[in-house]
C-alpha cells in the first residue's frame, strides 16, 4: 500500500505545495491511504477541502473584480445633479457635468449644444421650460406670468418687456456701470442706461440727447 503524499510534491486541487515535514508526520502516524491511492490522495493530507474553499472564493472574487471592471467601462457615468455657478462675467451659470466649464443661464436650452457633452440641451432638462429647468437658472419678472434667465436680469436690456428685470420696485440693480451711459432712453430694448458705445454716433438713444452732447462715449 502507498501512503497519501509520503514524498514533497505539487497537489493540483490544493495549489500549494505539501512539504516533506507533512510527509514526515503522515508516515510516522502511519496513516494509511486507501486502495488505489498515490501521491495526493483524495483529502490531500486534510488540506483539500480547506483549499478548495479558498480556491473557490479566489476565482468568486476575480469574477467579482471583472463584473465590476465591465461595468464601469461598458456603462456611462451616472449624471451629476445640475449645480449652478458663476462664470467670468459673474452672472448666474450652469456647470456642466465635467465639472470645469461654467456656461450662462441663457444658454441652456437654446438648441445650442454648449457643454462639451452637450447636457445643457438634455430632454430631461429641456423638454417642459421654464417648468423642467432648475430654479436658479429663472427668474420671474413683474408679470408672473413671464421669466427670464437669472442671468439676464440687471444686465441694462428690457427683457422682461417692462423693465421690471431691471428697475425697482421688482428688481433692485446697481447703478449702471463703466460700460454704460445713464439716461432716460428713447429704445425699446433699454431700460434707465444705454450703451457707451451708441453716444456720439449721431442717433438719439435718450430722451435728452445727452448721450449725444454729454455722453464721452466709450
């Protein structure tokens, strides 16, 4: 009769080596193996089963590793919330997914793909405005039935229709700025400035003329 792995050698199912100390005790024990049986035997010297089982969980983890790979790479990433920010000209944006450019507020749903994935012109975002866009891309003017974006407001241009986007008691805004000319005007499209760069081009633009006789242009 042989004995169950009496010399040291590699046991397939065990993945180890069994080394000649173990070989040592199972002769001195004088375990006997049965008929048949050479090298590894069948329990592999009481090893077996506890390999086995840690085999197994190895080949369960790399499938799991796997399985986890292919889903990363063959799915896209989940869509962030949509969060606002502030772009160059500190009005009101909309950050794009990759988290690095800040569009404006009128530029979302436009029909105008400005994000490099092109979210700001989704379905989802677009398919019910003003109801589907999030509130800080809105603003409501006098007429609560009209909005704007929130980055059209105190920017010296009649949007809402009314000036309410740009004069009080609906909307507080600064005085005009460096780029702009202080005047009650003449023009639809402006609210209580114009333009520096419409004095002096020989067209009335406020109501005083003085966009023509006092404005030093741009």
């Amino acid at each position: 009769m042989s004995v169950g792995c009496e010399r040291a050698e590699f046991c397939p199912a065990c993945f180890w080596f069994l080394g000649q100390a173990d070989a040592e005790s199972n002769i001195t024990t004088r375990r006997k193996a049965r008929p048949g049986d050479e090298g590894c035997g069948p329990l592999c010297c009481s090893r077996r089963g506890a390999c086995l089982s840690v085999g197994l969980l190895l080949l369960l983890a790399m499938l799991a590793a796997l399985l986890a790979v292919a889903t990363i790479l063959g799915h896209p990433p989940r869509t962030p919330e949509t969060h606002s920010c502030v772009t160059l000209a500190n009005r009101t944006g909309f950050l794009c997914h990759d988290r690095r450019h800040c569009i404006p507020a009128h530029a979302v749903c436009d029909g105008i793909r400005t994000c490099p994935h092109g979210e700001d012109e989704a379905e989802s975002l677009c398919r019910d405005v003003p109801q589907s866009l999030p509130s800080f891309l809105l603003t409501t003017c006098g007429d609560p039935d009209s909005w704007i974006y929130s980055d059209q407001k105190c920017d010296g241009v009649n949007n809402c229709g009314d000036c309410s986007d740009e004069l009080s008691p609906v909307t507080t805004c600064p005085p005009c700025g460096p780029g702009w000319w202080r005047c009650s005007p003449t023009v639809f499209k402006y609210c209580s400035c114009v333009p520096r760069d419409l004095c002096r081009d020989s067209v009335q633009h406020c109501s005083d003329w003085s966009d023509e006789y006092s404005c030093p242009g741009p």
